[in-house]
C-alpha cells in the first residue's frame, strides 16, 4: 500500500474510569485491562491480590448498574496463579468478559464476597468504526530508583490521560523492567500503571529485559503478568499476537528471538515469519501497525536489529505495513518512509522508536531519521479518521515535540466495482454457489469468494461500498497470481 504525508487531526474515546483503583485496605488491587479477544465484543481484566482466593470479574451495562448497582451483574470466574517465583504469595488474577454488545457502557468490578476493587467503567469499540485515538509507550525500563522512576512514568501515563481522555487503548514496545526475574519491578510497574490502564486496555510487548530466564529465554514472567491474545504461532504464544480495533489491525513481534537465546531452528523462525506473512495477508481493516522492541532500523549498532530487519522489513513492505512502533535504545526517533533502506515517501514503511523511561542514549546514528530528540521521556498519540493517520509526540508537560501524517492512496473505486471488473474481465463465470456475503450477493462477489480473491471483513460481510485501497488491491492481485 502506498502513502504520503498529509496533516489530520481526530480520534474518538473508547474507556474511561469512575474512581481510582487502589481505594479499599484488603481489597484486590493494581486491576489492568486488556483484550484477549474481540475489542468489541469482551474485555479481560487482570489484578493482584495478597491471598488465594476464587475471585471473578463482574459486569454489568451501565444502564442496568445505574438501577441496580452490580445485584444483577454478569459474573466471569478468574484464573489464578502465584507469580513471587520465590513462592511468597503475590498473586496473579484474569478474567475474560466475553458475549458483550458492541459501543456500549459497562461498569466492572473485581473480587469476591466483601472484597471488592471500586466500579470502574468501559465502553466497548465500535468494529465499523472508522476512528480510534491510542498511544505508544517505548520502554519504561528503570536506571537507579525504581520507585522514583516508575513513579515519574506513571505522572507521564497520567498525564497522556489527562489530555486526550478519547484515548481506546495504549500499546508498550518492551524493557517494561530492568529484569524480567524480578517480581518486586513488575509489582512497581503494576502499581503505577493500574490508575489509567484500569480505564484503558494496555496491549504490551516483550523487550530484551523480560527474556533473561537462562533456561528458555521467553519472557516467562511477563507472560504471566499480562493477559494477552493467544492467536500466536504454536510455541510462540502472547510473544506474537494481532487484534483489531475499528479500523487498525497491531500485530504484536517478540524481535528478541532473533538474539539466539531461544536457540531456535530455521524451522521455528520459519514458521514464526509464515504466521506474520499469513496474518498481514489476512487483515481486511485500513491500517495496518506493528509494535517490537528491537528497532528494524537500528539508531546504534546491533547485531539483533540487523537480524530483524533482514527478515522482517521485507515482508513489512510487501504486505502493505503502514507504521511500526519500536524502542530499544533510549531515543525517540522517527524515520523517513522507507523501502529497502531508501526514503521513499510513496510507498515507504515509517518507523517511530518510542522512550518513556529515564533512561538515554546521548548519540544516535541519524542517517535514516527525519527527527531524532535524545534525553527526554515521551509518548506517541496516535489519531487515525479514515484513510488519514497522523502520530504526534507529546512530553510529560504536554509539549508537541514531533508530528507526522500518513494517507493512505487508493482508487476512486468501491470494493463491489472493482470485483465486478475482475470477474467480467474473466468472463464473467458463472459461480459454483451463492455469495456467502450478506451484503452482497452478485454473481461477481460469489465468484471472488469460492476462487479464494476475497474473505471479506467476517461474519459475512463484504463492505461492497467501501473505497478499496492499494493494499486490498495488491492482496488481491497476489492470490489472482498477479504482480502486486
């Protein structure tokens, strides 16, 4: 898919909070939510407490809650497990709401008995929606006071909230800890993310300081502090993951594998670069994002970036990947577009490496960057309102530091029209069954269908008046056995 730079400026809210979180002495605490499912439709909330206890989340609409309060609230058991490693007792909670309607209000609460964490409320995402506002978090990764420095990301987070409460979700890009072992630096992260990430989903991803387990080299403890999708490659999940909000689809990347701490085979690393091709290839919404920790375009050297862009950054251009949020190392730096390492402001990838923490780089190699800020924390706002995306750098005073918008370029035609051209330039075959799609039920749209060209947005539906991108177009020529 091809783009160049336009202004824009929209988002729209998806969660808020009625009252903080860590309010009642004894209760469950540091509540977090996320999506292990469909952003529409469920929300996962993940806690801690002090004891082992059976406790569930509770849900109810908010209309029902303003009559009745939660007496009739849906309730979802939680899964538990001891997270101290040293078997001291910090306990680890999550539950899924699932069957939830779509753009509604709900209250939740988390607990059990007379221990109860306070209301908070969310409002699930609109999937036809063409807006939605997030942030990006580079790494939070403490340097000599954890608790001072933890603290001092948390006023950023608070911050962020404060300014855009249209926020739906926020994304990390790794080195969340100093130490992945270290129970005592994710219950200060934990602590100090829980007052806005208990009104938004927070959606993290795994750095090179969550892998240090010498035995595997996975991300072992992270992957018990936060609930996240399981729709990875087998072996893999929750270090890779993919979700869709309105019209954005994140793919999350664990680029630490390609470090050699896994000791992986060429056929892991194989079937880890398929699922990716496979997953690109299979996304129907606009904007296609992804989020590492390693840098595609290293900013100092390093032996893993190279790795990952060798065998990321081509697939990233051939499946039409729009943006890619990274870190690493400890700069904020924005890339020009790029293909093949050469600017290329039509069809490029940008790359945004993110730092939120306090700690720096004092140096970069700035050949590739059209703008670079060294030793100061930072936060992406990203606003995207139909085919425009634009990413703003904010500091913790609020100040815009960058900006930078992206356009998606496509024809003039619909989805339908274009089908429609494909199959009468075939002959206009006479399909084999009738079009699966509930909106649209043309001879065309059947052919496109039972012949593998289309998929359609699922649950049936094909979006026929939707303009159809360069990326749709390129997907489609590519399973026609055609050059995209």
């Amino acid at each position: 898919m091809r783009r160049k730079m336009i202004p824009l400026i929209l988002g729209v809210a998806l969660l808020f909070l009625l009252v903080p979180a860590r309010a009642v002495e004894g209760a469950p605490f540091d509540p977090i939510l996320s999506w292990t499912g469909s952003a529409a439709a469920s929300i996962t909330a993940s806690w801690r407490d002090s004891a082992r206890k059976t406790e569930t989340l509770q849900v109810t609409p908010k209309t029902q809650y303003d009559k009745s309060g939660f007496t009739d609230a849906a309730e979802f058991s939680a899964d538990c497990k001891d997270v101290s490693l040293d078997g001291s007792g910090v306990w680890h909670y999550e539950a899924t709401a699932a069957g939830l309607a779509a753009n509604t209000a709900y209250l939740y609460r988390v607990g059990c008995g007379g221990s109860w964490s306070k209301a908070s409320i969310f409002t699930t995402s609109d999937a036809a929606s063409k807006t939605v506002t997030f942030a990006y978090m580079g790494d939070v990764q403490t340097v000599k006071d954890s608790k001072a420095e933890y603290a001092l990301w948390g006023k950023l987070a608070q911050s962020m909230y404060a300014a855009n409460p249209n926020l739906s979700f926020a994304v990390m890009g790794g080195d969340i800890v100093e130490s992945g072992i270290s129970t005592e630096l994710f219950d200060e992260f934990l602590k100090n993310a829980s007052p806005v990430f208990s009104k938004i989903p927070l959606m993290a991803t795994n750095g090179n300081h969550e892998c240090n387990f010498p035995d595997t080299g996975k991300p072992k403890l992270y992957m018990d502090e936060f609930a996240l999708p399981q729709n990875g490659p087998e072996g893999f999940k929750e270090e890779f993951y993919s979700f869709n909000v309105a019209n954005c689809h994140i793919l999350v990347l664990n680029s630490w594998i390609f470090s050699g701490e896994q000791k992986l085979t060429s056929d892991d690393y194989e079937r880890v670069n398929d699922w990716i091709k496979n997953d690109l290839a299979t996304s129907a919404v606009d904007w296609q994002i992804v989020v590492t920790h390693v840098p595609v375009y290293a900013v100092a050297s390093d032996k893993t970036a190279a790795a990952v862009r060798k065998n990321w950054a081509p697939i990233f251009e051939k499946y039409g990947v729009d943006l890619v949020f990274e870190g690493h190392q400890h700069v904020y730096s924005r890339s020009y577009p790029l293909t093949e390492g050469r600017v290329d402001y039509e069809n490029g990838v940008t790359y945004i490496m993110g730092n939120s923490g306090q700690k720096f780089y004092s140096s970069a190699d700035e050949t590739l960057a059209e703008k670079t800020i060294y030793g100061t924390a930072t936060y992406q706002l990203t606003q995207i309102d139909g085919n425009a995306l634009t990413v703003r750098t904010l500091d913790l005073g609020g100040n815009e530091l960058d900006c930078v918008s992206l356009r998606q370029r496509g024809i003039s035609a619909t989805r339908e029209d274009y089908i429609e051209t494909l199959w009468r330039a075939a002959g206009a075959p006479a399909p084999k069954t009738a079009s699966p799609f509930r909106d649209a039920k043309s001879p065309a749209a059947a052919w496109a269908y039972e012949n593998g060209i289309v998929g359609g947005y699922g649950k049936n539906v094909f979006g026929p008046e939707d303009r159809i991108t360069d990326r749709q177009i390129g997907l489609i020529l590519e399973r026609m056995g055609g050059a995209a």
